[in-house]
C-alpha cells in the first residue's frame, strides 16, 4: 500500500485490569504501522492505567478526565484524534493483527465507504474460542439493518473515515462547556446503535463488511449480566430519539425495532440460563410483529427452542444438547466466513 494515512485507535479504559494488557498489545503488534494510540483514562479505579504505562511505545498517549461513561470517552478520543481515520477497541477485546491494514485496504480503495467493519469471533475471558462468530450482513446496509441486528456488532469491530464523524457531529454543554459530540453521552446502553443510526440516516456514506473474522469478542461474567429491563428502557429511549429527526420513517421501523431487541433480550436470557425469562421475551417479541417469523425463520425458532428445552431439560441433559447445537452452528459459520473470503479474493 503506498499510500499510507495515519489511523488513531481510541481505547476507552474503566475497570479493565485484568484484560487491557492483552488488548494493547493487540493494538501494538497491528501489521499497518502508522497509528497513534489514544487510551482514554474514563477515571478508572483499578490499576489499569499502571498497566498501561508500562508499555514503552512512542504511539501511546494517554488522556485521563471525569468519568463520562464509554460514549464520552470515544467522544474524547475523537477530539484528540489526529488520523485521517478512526479505529475503536474496548478494552477487553483483541484485534487480529492484520486488522487495520485490511480495513485500510477496504476503505482507500472505496471512497465511497465510509465505515468498514468486520466479523467477529467470540471468546471467553480466557482468550479461548467459543467456536461461534457474530454473522454480519455485510453489504446494501439500511437503517432497518441497525434496528434488527446491528451489522457492525460492537464496539470494536469498525473503523471510520474521520469525515464520517464530521458530519454527523454536533454541540451541547453537557458539562459546563460546549464541546463537540460525536457519540451522545446520554446513553449508556445502545450508544453504538444510536451512531450508527445516526450515520445510516443522516449522512450518505456507505457502511459495508469484511468476510474475515478480524475481531475477537469477549464474553465474560459481568458484560451477560446486564439487566436486560434496562436495556430495553434504554432501547425506547432510542426510538424516541430517532423518531425527532426521522417521524415518517419510525412510523414504519418501530414494531420490527422493538419485536427484534426482544428477541435478541431473548437470546441473552436463555444464556442467563433464564428460560421462562426468555419465553416472556420471545413472545412480547411476537405479538407486537409476527413477521419476525417469516424474515427471520430460523432464527425465531432456534431461540424459541433453546428457552423451551431450558425449561422443561434437566439442565445436564440441556447443556449436552445446548454444546452440540453450538459446534454444528460455529461449522457452518466458519465454512461460511471461507467461502465468502474466497469469492472476494478469487
């Protein structure tokens, strides 16, 4: 690649001890080189940021400031940021190393895209896989997209021109100054969601994927223990946010909107081991749009029997089937993430 822009990677750090060692490394042994890398000290209260400096790498600087929340600290990376794009890991995940040179790649050569995004590969708080990936739709993305299941699929998974920031930007003195926002601080449940609608409605940059499984995503303990009512307190709150700026087209996204973040509320029940939980999810989820099933048939229906099974199976008889289910579905999605690499590269 002989044209080489700078790429700023914006760590946000809260509580993250026991993984961000690992995370920055990950940052640090990218093959694309030219990167300056932000950490975003959120007023954490463990020993995070020691960690942190013990690294001797001339590309890390870190910012420390009050306690914003992850939205207000991505805000304070961007601020600070000075490449031509921007790159956000958390700071429990890792990136493969070829990571930002692919999304570099993907990116100068498509001006027209101005988010590039990859699949992800989840792991344990082990750094082990759990053999199963987030499946992104990877292309002719919509707003819709982002109401049903989010194609970028968290937080660390994209990288943005710079320009894409700009122009969905806007001021607010939220804490006693105005500043620029890029994310909206008032969220802290669905920010990336509220962005990327953002970016998706407002703006006409193209959102696409890469086939490549090029983030891993950690699932641990405390990220699956949210409490899922106030996530879908917070998922109105977002509905009513996007009905201010875009009314005629929420009119039309509402119920797919709500029946969909049911259903994935769903999904994490049931790896709450909360069957009935999820049973009560499930069918909220279908009586405010039954045509879930028909857009999304297999889907429905395999989180509708995991619920059901978990509770009416003693749970070792569950579990059995429960990791058999999940080795048959990790092979055909990494068969999947081949065959789509190949047809790009072929």
């Amino acid at each position: 690649m002989n044209y080489n822009p700078k790429v700023s990677v914006i760590i946000p750090v809260y509580g993250a001890e026991k993984f961000i060692a690992k995370t920055l490394e990950s940052v640090i042994n990218q093959t694309y080189r030219n990167i300056e890398i932000l950490i975003i000290d959120d007023e954490t209260r463990d020993n995070s940021i020691a960690i942190c400096k013990q690294f001797n790498d001339a590309r890390i600087k870190i910012i420390s400031q009050k306690n914003r929340g992850l939205a207000g600290a991505r805000n304070t990376g961007i601020r600070n940021a000075q490449g031509e794009y921007l790159a956000f890991i958390d700071a429990d995940d890792l990136w493969r190393p070829q990571k930002l040179e692919r999304h570099i790649t993907h990116l100068t050569s498509n001006p027209h895209i101005g988010v590039s995004f990859s699949r992800s590969q989840f792991i344990d708080e082990n750094d082990n896989p759990l053999g199963i990936y987030q499946m992104s739709k990877l292309s002719d993305i919509t707003p819709l997209d982002f109401w049903c299941r989010s194609p970028i699929g968290n937080g660390s998974a994209g990288v943005f021109r710079r320009r894409v920031f700009d122009d969905i930007k806007f001021q607010s003195n939220l804490y006693g100054t105005t500043e620029d926002f890029y994310f909206d601080d008032n969220f802290r449940e669905s920010e990336d969601v509220e962005c990327w609608l953002r970016i998706s409605i407002q703006t006409q940059w193209q959102i696409e994927g890469i086939a490549e499984d090029l983030t891993l995503y950690r699932i641990h303990a405390k990220g699956l223990s949210a409490d899922i009512t106030k996530m879908m307190e917070s998922w109105y709150k977002l509905i009513e946010k996007v009905r201010s700026y875009a009314p005629t087209e929420m009119e039309e996204w509402e119920k797919p909107a709500i029946a969909y973040r049911l259903r994935y509320l769903a999904r994490r029940a049931v790896t709450l081991q909360a069957g009935w939980t999820s049973m009560n999810l499930l069918y909220r989820a279908l009586t405010t749009y039954w045509q879930i099933l028909l857009e999304e048939p297999r889907r429905t229906c395999i989180t509708g029997a995991a619920a059901y099974f978990l509770c009416i199976l003693p749970k070792p008889i569950y579990s059995q089937i429960q990791k058999l289910a999940l080795s048959i579905t990790g092979a055909n999605q990494k068969t999947r993430i081949n065959q789509e690499q190949n047809a790009v590269t072929s």
